[in-house]
C-alpha cells in the first residue's frame, strides 16, 4: 500500500469481466514458498483507519535477518515489501475501480494500480528511514496495518527517481484531501515546509481545479517570486525548463505571483490533459495568481495556517482568468 495506492474496487465497473478466466500456463515455473523476513508493529490495526500516507511504524525482523541490515541507514528511504494477508480472498482481481481515491476512476488493470486486490497481493512502500535498533527498523509512512507480514526490504536509490513520469491522475473528491495530497507530494521536492512552499501548493492547488492534471505537458507555469516558491511549484508540476519548455523562473524580493496557462498546441499531446478542463477546445486558458503581502506576512509555516478552511483563496490572492 501506497500514497497513491488506490485500494476500493468494486463489481460494477464498465470493463470488469464477470468470472475469473486465467488459463494457468503449464510454462510458468513454480516459485518455493516465501518466507516473511518479519512483521509490521504499527498503531494501525484497522485499514479503514490507516490515513492517506501511512503512519509511523516499526518493521520487526526476524532475528535471523538482523545482520541485513547492516550499513542500511545510510540510506533515507526503503522500499518495503509486504503481503496483504487480508486480501488472499481477492486474488482473482483483475480490473479495479478506485474511486474512493477518485470519485471518476474506473476500469485500472490491477498492474497499473497499487490495488490490495490483485493475484499476488504483494504490497510496495516506499517509506522514510527513521532508525535501526538491532532487529527493528523504524520508518515513517508505511500504511500497511499492523501484524501484516514482510517480505523483503530494499534500498531506495537516486537512480529510481523520474523527476517527470507519465501517469494517470487519481483527484479526491474532498478538497482538504487534495490539499493534503499535494503538500506530502510537494514535500517530497522541496524537503522543507518553509511559507513559500504553502502558497505554491495552495496555488496548485487552485491551478489543478481550474486546468486540470498539473503535470500535462500542455500545461506551462511562469514564477515570479522567491526560489522556494520557484522550486515547490517546478516540484509539483514536474515542469522542466525544456524538452518540452513548461517552466520559467524570474526571482523576485516584491512580489509572489504564477501564471498558469493550459489547453495551448502542447496539450493535445497529453490526452490526460483534460481533468477539469473538459470542453474539449484548443483556446488557451490563462490563470494568473497574485499573493496578497498582507495575507500572507506573518503566516506561520504550519500546514493548518495554509489549509482552505483557514483562508480562502481570495483572501490569499488576486485572482484573474482560470
Ligand atoms: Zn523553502
């Protein structure tokens, strides 16, 4: 289980075949049975309780693995394997619908998904590395439920980052849920939660609902601000400054302010493009962001000071176009 892991699925998807029909390939070799290395110790014992990004936890190995671990905290991050046990009675899972996670999601493939529903309920983290203590590994955002088996461990490398993946975008309903979202996800770029980095993610924030999917190729971003502001927002957009051109930059001490601009030629190339921006035409959408100084001066570098129910977009900005 992931952030970004949808887990609901359901029978009444458009596209879901209506009985388990995988012909067993004589050819596939047998695996031996797998050995769980360890155990999840986490506060979470419930996965309908588990929130969105996981909790802190401790992986306990067995004592017999212990010495894998060692040199291990010279890494930030892990990718931990584990085994959805609750899920064995769902293993002819093909096609899920997550909708929980968007309420407009239908039809994944389960190995397009991170689904708990799937023939190999194998589950895939990638927490932070918080500290070893001899069999005990703690870690931060795993989501997978106490007493859930582990399978492996593995280190996170610089070389498994793609600054600028293609991927379909899952869009909760709840717009404080979004929010959420987009501040774990931005953090994960810019690696501070400094006030500049809030009020680009709560520009995203009204950039993803006015134009949609914020890291279609057609959608280009112009800053002109802080670099932190600069940064979080070139972050959560993966724009790059070229190859395609989706990013600019201009450093500024006065002001903070972004301009965004979806569905010009580019955005035909993104057919995902569309989320929220769903007419179908070419024009060019334009929206221009513009910080309010008094709003913003003085607010603390707290996620809940920045969060919509605490301030309107209005009260935070001059807002035209969109
Ligand atoms: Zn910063």
């Amino acid at each position: 289980m992931e952030t970004d892991a949808p887990m609901s699925s359901s029978s009444s998807g458009p596209s879901e075949p209506s009985a388990l029909t995988i012909p067993a390939i004589p050819a596939l070799p047998a695996i031996p049975t797998l050995r769980p290395i360890g155990i999840v110790r986490s506060p979470v014992g419930d996965i309908k309780k588990m929130p969105r990004g996981g909790v802190e936890a401790v992986i306990e190995l067995d004592h017999r693995y212990a010495s894998g671990l060692q040199r291990i905290e010279e890494h930030s991050n892990i990718w931990v394997l584990s085994w959805f046990h609750e899920s064995e009675s769902a293993r002819d899972t093909l096609i899920v619908n997550p909708v929980k996670e968007d309420p407009t999601a239908f039809g994944y493939g389960v190995f397009g998904m991170r689904a708990n529903r799937r023939p190999n309920p194998i589950a895939l983290s990638l927490v932070d590395l918080l500290g070893v203590d001899g069999n005990r590994v703690r870690v931060r955002g795993l989501d997978a439920i106490d007493g859930t088996p582990v399978l492996d461990i593995k280190s996170y490398w610089e070389r498994d980052v793609i600054f600028s993946p293609r991927a379909p975008v899952l869009r909760p309903k709840e717009r404080q849920t979004r929010w959420r979202d987009l501040v774990r996800l931005g953090k994960q770029h810019h690696q501070e939660t400094c006030t500049d980095f809030y009020l680009g993610m709560r520009m995203a924030l009204i950039a993803e609902e006015a134009l949609g999917k914020l890291t279609a190729l057609g959608l280009t971003v112009q800053v002109e601000g802080s670099r932190c502001l600069g940064d979080s927002i070139q972050g959560i957009t993966h724009a790059r400054l070229a190859n395609p051109a989706r990013f600019t930059f201009a450093e500024s001490a006065s002001a903070q302010r972004s301009e965004w601009r979806s569905g010009d030629a580019g955005a035909s190339a993104d057919a995902d493009a569309g989320k929220g921006n769903t007419d179908g035409s070419d024009t060019e959408r334009v929206l221009r962001l513009h910080a309010r100084e008094a709003a913003v001066q003085g607010r603390p570098a707290e996620m809940d000071a920045w969060a919509p129910d605490a301030i309107s977009d209005e009260e935070l900005f001059e807002i035209e176009g969109g």
